[in-house]
C-alpha cells in the first residue's frame, strides 16, 4: 500500500503504512525533529483564530449547562426527566457516532463544521421562541437537544481532526491544553453570567445566547485559510463501514483499547453526575439559580488548573501516569460527598472532579491524534466517542434513578468508591506503560 502522510502543520511527515501491532506491543509514534522546535501557537494566526471563536462558543456551552437543566426542572420538576433527557442526548450521540466519523473524513471538514453551526443555531432558537409564545415544553427540550446532539458530535468530530492539522504534532499537547484551559475558564465565568442571567430573566434567554454563540463560531471558521485536513484523496467509505473500521483501530492498539474500554466504564458511573449535582444544590441545599451557577463557576477554575498543568505533567511522568492519577484524584473525591453538607464542600469536590477529569481528558485525546493517521481520525474518534456514549446513556438514567431512592450524597459516594477501584485494574493494563517515540 505505500507510505501514508500525518499532517504536521502546514509540511507533512511520512510514516509506514499502518499495521495491526503485535498483542502486548507498545505503539509508538513518529519521531519528533528535535533540531527544529516548532514555533510559538502564539504567532499562528490561523490557529488563534480558531481558538478564539471556539473559547467565545464555549461561554455559549457554558450558558446552555446550566439553562436546559433548570429548563426541565421549570416545566417538569423531576430529577428523573433530567436523567431522561441526559439519556436521551447521549443516544443521539451514538447515532451520530455511527456515521459522522465517516462523514468527517470524506468531506470538506471546516464547511461541514460551519454547516453543523448554522443547524444548531436554527434548532436551539426553537426553544426561546416557543418558550415565550406557548409555554414550558419538555419535548421540545428533547427534540432540540437530541437534534443539537446529533450536530454537535459531527462538529466536535471535525474539531478534533481540525487541530491536529493546524498545529505541528509536537505542538498537540499544548494546543489541546489551550483549548481546554480556555473552555475552561469560559465555564468559569459562564456559569456565574449563565446564574445572574436565569435568576434575572429565565433561562430562556440563556438559550437565545447560547444561539448567538453558534452565529460566532461559524464566522471564525470562515476567517482560517489552513486546510482541516491533510492533503490527497479521502478515502470513500461507507457510514457503517466507517464506524466499524474506527473500532477495528482502537481493538487493535493496546493503548487505544484499554483507554476506551476504561473511559467507557467510567462513563457509565460518571454520566448523570451534573444532573445530581444541580439537583443536590437545588432541593437539598436549597440554594437558587446563581448558587448553582457559582459552584459550576469554581469548578471551571479546576479545570483551567488541569489545562495549564496538563502539558507538564505529561512531560514529567509520561501519559500512564497522568491518565490514571487523575481517575483516582476524581474518584477520591467523590467519596468526600458523604459529607457534603455545605455549599463550599460541594464546590471544593467539583473543583477536583474537574481538575482530574481535564487532566485525562487532554491527555487521551493527545494521545489518540498522535497515534492515529489523520485519514482515518475522524472515524476513530467518532468511534470512540459512540463508545462511551452508551454506557452514558446507561448511567445517566441509572443514577438518576438511584438518587432518587436513595439520596444524592450516597450514590456520588458509591460512585467515587467504584471510579477509584476501576483505575487500580487500569494500572494493570498498557496504560500504565509509556508511549514510546521512536528515536
């Protein structure tokens, strides 16, 4: 079959064509040109153009996190419609999971990512209108957000390849803690505005800003003239095709696979974990609108401190390390919930939770766009997120249901217990081996 190409920046680097790797084998990556550092992210326009509208659409995100929520909670009530609905988006992201990967790496990336804008700017600003015309609607709730769901993954499918074709490999852990750190202090500062803004006006008007996020992101997409993906023929392939070779990937390298198969088990206790925290403050501690803002806002801040330590401690204890340190730091912290009785302990255990959860997170999607070609990355991504999106979908009602009969702080607890002895087997897997780079 020949040589491949990864994308590296505006240049590109030849690799072997990929094999399956021997059971056990440890991947390892292209080597890295260690005479020429890649220049600063700081002088790359197309890139901090990029990043720019992307942090000024994630305040949108952070708007929407704490609206829809309280969106539920206003016309139904029930801590158990919003395990519902929870459920319901994350399987319109397994849907969209089947065949976005194979849409994202068959089409021009950056129109169909300013496509899946425009759509999701269209669906969310039914919910505003209807909301002040005809009253609270739960099921327009659903339809927006399982339709918003289906758009997004596609979206977040292309932004992941996006990266790894803006910005040099060597430059990928810090591009993604860029992103993530400024995601994250957008959900600093977002949910604090997203309190004020429901408490003074409604929630509804949160959505409406939610929508004009949408408008700013499609407009920063238009102003790159990089190409989203790396040059030469795409590769035709059909949707069910696509997922199932994304999957065959991730099977195949050891690393990939224990990673998806733990985060998948992860998802599966963590899903719904938001739901109950909104909830706990709100009937439990009942604390109003700005309240929950708040503690979602001093969260962000763990997460911004996970971004901006992340490429570090990647450095200094390589990604086993890191990954499952984090899991245990999440799971160790939940375990405080028993005790949560005051709004300062809640916001202290989020701050963790978050902190952890960005320091994995950065690190398993590095780790993927180093592995993986990127003519094949929108499908193994889009794979893995279907992945993990099931046992979601599953844990998200399954919590909600066990709240409900038995209290918030008592299933956050067993969660947290659970969460920690999942990282102990990790450390008994490729994981806790590290990622070679050849010479």
């Amino acid at each position: 079959m020949g040589m491949g190409v990864y994308p590296v920046g505006r240049g590109r680097v030849k690799f072997p064509h990929w094999r399956p790797p021997r059971p056990g084998a440890i991947t390892p990556l292209p080597a890295m040109n260690a005479a020429t550092p890649a220049p600063s992210l700081w002088r790359d326009r197309d890139f901090n153009i990029y990043w720019l509208g992307q942090t000024l659409s994630g305040l949108g995100d952070a708007f929407a996190a704490i609206a829809l929520p309280l969106l539920v909670l206003q016309s139904t009530g029930s801590l158990h419609r919003m395990g519902r609905l929870t459920a319901l988006v994350a399987v319109a992201h397994v849907v969209a999971g089947l065949a976005s990967g194979a849409l994202v790496d068959r089409v021009d990336r950056r129109r169909l990512m300013i496509a899946c804008d425009l759509g999701r700017w269209l669906v969310y600003s039914a919910v505003p209108i209807v909301w002040w015309l005809h009253g609270p609607s739960y099921w327009l709730l659903v339809v927006a957000g399982s339709v918003g769901a289906l758009l997004g993954n596609t979206f977040q499918v292309a932004a992941i390849t996006a990266v790894a074709n803006l910005v040099p490999r060597e430059r990928l852990i810090d591009a993604n803690g860029r992103m993530h750190g400024s995601y994250a202090v957008m959900f600093f500062v977002g949910p604090m505005l997203a309190g004020e803004v429901c408490h003074r006006y409604g929630a509804t008007t949160a959505i409406a800003i939610d929508c004009a996020s949408y408008l700013v992101s499609a407009a920063s997409l238009a102003f790159v003239r990089a190409r989203f993906e790396a040059s030469g023929e795409r590769e035709r392939v059909g949707l069910a095709q696509g997922f199932i070779a994304g999957v065959r990937f991730l099977w195949s390298v050891p690393t990939l696979r224990a990673v998806t198969v733990l985060l998948g088990l992860s998802s599966l206790l963590m899903a719904g974990r938001e739901n109950l925290l909104i909830f706990h403050v709100k009937r439990t501690l009942h604390g109003d609108d700005r309240a929950v803002g708040h503690v979602f806002a001093l969260a962000a801040l763990g997460a911004v401190l996970g971004a901006w330590a992340t490429p570090w401690m990647r450095a200094r204890w390589g990604f086993g390390a890191c990954w499952l340190g984090a899991g245990v730091l999440m799971g160790g912290s939940l375990l405080g919930f028993g005790a949560a009785g005051s709004l300062a302990v809640v916001a202290g255990i989020a701050v963790a939770v978050a902190f952890g959860e960005t320091v994995r997170g950065i690190n398993t999607m590095t780790v993927r766009q180093e592995i993986t070609p990127d003519r094949m990355l929108g499908r193994v991504t889009a794979s893995f997120w279907a992945l993990l999106t099931i046992p979601g979908a599953l844990g998200a009602e399954l919590t909600a249901r066990l709240a409900e009969r038995y209290g918030v702080p008592v299933v956050l607890s067993s969660l947290g217990a659970a969460l920690v002895a999942l990282m102990v087997v990790g450390a008994m897997t490729p994981i806790r081996q590290p990622v070679v780079r050849e010479g």
